[in-house]
C-alpha cells in the first residue's frame, strides 16, 4: 500500500521493551542462526503442526535481511490498558502485534532499524526513533 506510513524504529529500543518471554524461550531452544533445511511453505490455514515453522520463517527472513532485501514493515501499537469514562488513562510499552518472525530476524540480524506501522503514544514513537532518551508511560 503506497500511502501507508512508515517510521523507521531502532530495533535495540524495540527489543528493549518488547521481548516477551514465549519468544525468548521458544528462540533460545531453536536457533534460526544455526543452518537447517528449508521446508516448503505451507499456507497456515493448511498446517497441522507449528513445529519447525516458526524457525524456518526466521530463518528465510534472515537470509532475505543478508541478500539486502528490505522486509515488509512490522505493526507495532502502544496498548491502552485502562480506561476511565472512555479515555486511557494507562499505557503500556510498545508491543509488535504483527510481523514477529521478521521482528526476530532482524534482531538476530542486527538490524539497526526496524520499518514500522505504529500506533499510539506519539512519545513511544520518538523514544524508539531515538528522537527523545526517556520512553514515556
């Protein structure tokens, strides 16, 4: 989609806020860095197993980061986690709602931006640019 905005975030930042312990535990067990075989892709809806999947998603954006190729931006969204007479009155850190094997990949990759739809708190936005040096709550 051409008219969609994206930003460009450091993925340090990103990583230091949102790195959730299901991915890191699930990374720490499968490393995609390690060479494996590429299975062919199965549409998800037609999976009966995530089991090497998530690995091997990893692993092919990794090898299109080490080609050069530029991913598709990720979906990151500052939560609202409480409300008050219908306005946030609490926000939570960034989270990436979508995009996590290209999330992974770029950070095993060193990436040092990530392309981005965000969502939220425009101080969240600033922080993870590297625009501002506190990350606002």
């Amino acid at each position: 989609m051409e008219n969609e905005i994206t930003d460009a975030v450091l993925t340090k930042r990103l990583h230091k806020v949102y790195w959730p312990t299901w991915l890191a535990a699930y990374y720490a067990r499968h490393d995609p860095r390690k060479p494996g075989p590429m299975t062919d892709y199965v549409e998800e809806r037609f999976r009966s197993s995530r089991r090497g999947y998530d690995v091997q998603r990893v692993r092919f954006f990794l090898a299109e980061i080490r080609s050069g190729k530029i991913l598709e931006p990720i979906i990151v969204e500052s939560r609202c986690y409480q409300y008050r007479c219908g306005s946030p009155i609490s926000w939570g850190s960034p989270e990436v709602m979508d995009g996590h094997h290209r999330y992974v990949a770029a950070i095993l990759g060193r990436v040092k931006t990530i392309s981005v739809h965000f969502s939220g708190l425009l101080d969240h936005l600033r922080w993870l640019k590297g625009e501002i040096n506190v990350c606002a709550d």
